[in-house]
C-alpha cells in the first residue's frame, strides 16, 4: 500500500512538473491542463439539472492535526492557483479542500445556469457533507473572497474561522455610480478575451505594472478556457458569473457574519469590479479594495484586517512567503 501511494505521487508530481500544450489545446474545462493533485468530481444541482463540480481534497503530509481548509478560488483564478499555499498547509497538518466551481475551470459550465453566490455556497456545503467535512477554515480570494463571506453567512455551523484575500463585494459598485452591465454586453466583452487582454488586465489591476514568469502560467490557464473549441459556453458562464458579482454584493450583510474574520489585503490591488463601464466622472470616485477594506471589517464583529504592503490583488502568487506567514498567523 505504502509503495502505491508513493508511485501516484510521483506520477502526480511528474504530471505537474510536465510543460503544459499550447494555450489553443487547453479546452474549455481545461482537460489538458495538469492540476497538481488528482481531481475528482461531484454531482451538484444547478436549477432543474445537475451538474459536475470539480475538487482536489489534499491530504496532510505532516502530522495531520484535524483542521481543514476550504480554498475559494478568484473569478480569474482556478483550484490549480492555490497549489503552493495547499502544499504549505498540507506540510503544517491541514486537510485542504480546493473546489473549482460551476462555470469555472474544470467544473461543468451548463448554459441554463442561473449563477448565485447562494447556489455556490450550498454547492461548497455539499461538498464538505459528502466529504465527511463537518467544519473548515474558509479561505477566499477575490470573488471567492465574496463567496467566502456568504457563505460564512448561509452556513456559519461548517465555518470555523474565515480569511478573506482581497475580496470583491466590500462595495456596492452599482450604487456607486457604476452603469448596470447587461448580459449581451458582457457577453460581448468575455468573447473578447485573450491571453493579451488577460495579461494587460492583471498587469494593470493586480501586479502594480509588472510582469514576471511566475504569473504567466495562471493567464495561460485562464487564456486556454477561451482559445480553442466550446470557448462559447465558457463566455456565456463568465458573462453570468459577472452580473452575479455586479448584482450581489455582500457589504450589506456584514453584520452578519459571527465567525472569527481575517481579511488580507494587498496594499497596491487596483482592483474596482466593473470600473472599465464607468463614465469617466464616476471611475474618479470609485476607491479601490484596499481604500474599502478598513471601512468593510470594521462592520465585522471582531475582524481583524491585515495590509500586506506593495503587494497587489493575488498576494500568494506575487509574494508567496509573506501570504503564507500571514495565513498561517491568521488560521493558527
């Protein structure tokens, strides 16, 4: 047994290590990118049918210590984006439970989806029931922050403790002046996407204006839903999952969440969902997430917020060791 279990890891670790196709090659539900641990699915309901959601449950390597953790990932982001901060946890003890969700990645994009951050945190509670997951740390960044925080709210009796990293949903972006967004609109727009658009948006919005190797692998990921055929049903879950973010945010109900709350902040995020469809005289007002932070934890009962400075939307891809150090202070 003891062999076996040493062979798939080498062949796991061998799979990960091994150069990803061509970005046109990657497909829809991302069947030729190498996610460092088995993935495994689960029937999930969405609306009148179901539908299959993808997970990798990573067991500790160390010493287990009967804690889990939930990673949640981004809009623009993908389970595979967490591989160092699961293995850190994973070599400290944790379980680490990391879903992709429906619409995202390598999970079902159903064209009659209506998407909810209600219907995805039940999704995610299901997950942890049929896993044998009665409570768990939920970690979530950037929309999954957003869907961390309802989830706290719909399910506080699995949330043992929450960490919020950048999260959408600190602000009402409509009631601030943002134009409502239609859905051809943003169908329109997610059709043009490319490795180029993607790269130009993070550069801008989440690294400060650089650009190193170690974020490519995560636009070429993101790039390779779009590039080759079904790229149609991926547009159409991205538009859906967009006007969710514009249309449910979360500020409204902070008070609600009762669980010890972390929220890490990358000082330099430029990050305002929907700022690229505001009149110009509307984007000069709109302060970004870490300009709304201080104001959202604060109508959190106990939170605790965390600037991580010259650090920007996705801090444990551009600076993986202070997130980490960081996290750890937050789950420990």
């Amino acid at each position: 047994m003891l062999l076996l279990t040493s062979l798939l890891a080498l062949a796991a670790s061998t799979q990960a290590a091994a150069p990803d196709p061509p970005i046109a090659e990657l497909g829809p539900n991302l069947e030729r990118f190498a996610y460092p641990w088995p993935v495994q699915t689960i029937r999930v309901p969405v609306g009148q049918f179901a539908a299959d959601m993808a997970y990798m449950d990573v067991a500790p390597t160390a010493r287990a210590n009967g804690r889990t953790v939930v990673l949640l990932h981004g809009k623009n982001f993908c389970g595979a984006t967490w591989e160092r901060t699961a293995r850190m946890l994973a070599g400290r003890g944790y379980r680490v439970l990391i879903p992709d969700q429906i619409g995202f990645c390598k999970s079902a994009k159903p064209a009659g989806a209506q998407y909810s951050l209600r219907m995805l945190a039940a999704n995610t509670a299901a997950l942890m029931q049929a896993r044998g997951i009665e409570r768990a740390a939920i970690v979530g960044h950037s929309m999954g922050g957003m869907l961390a925080m309802r989830f706290a709210i719909q399910h506080p009796e699995r949330t043992e403790r929450l960490v919020l990293v950048n999260p959408l949903g600190l602000a009402d972006r409509l009631a601030q002046g943002v134009p409502y967004t239609p859905l051809d609109r943003l169908l329109a727009g997610e059709r043009r996407t490319s490795y180029q658009s993607i790269r130009a948006y993070q550069t801008e919005n989440y690294y400060s204006g650089a650009w190193t190797a170690e974020y490519d692998r995560w636009a070429r990921m993101l790039a390779g839903q779009y590039a080759g055929g079904g790229n149609e049903t991926v547009a159409l879950a991205q538009a859906k999952t967009s006007d969710m973010i514009q249309t449910q945010p979360v500020v409204y109900e902070l008070g609600r969440i009762a669980v010890p709350t972390t929220l890490l902040i990358g000082t330099r995020d430029r990050t305002v969902f929907g700022k690229a469809n505001a009149p110009e005289e509307v984007r000069a007002t709109l302060k970004p997430i870490p300009e709304v932070a201080a104001n959202a934890a604060a109508r959190i009962k106990g939170a605790r917020l965390v600037r991580i400075e010259g650090a920007g939307h996705s801090p444990q891809v551009e600076v993986p060791e202070r997130f980490e150090r960081l996290l750890v202070e937050a789950l420990e």
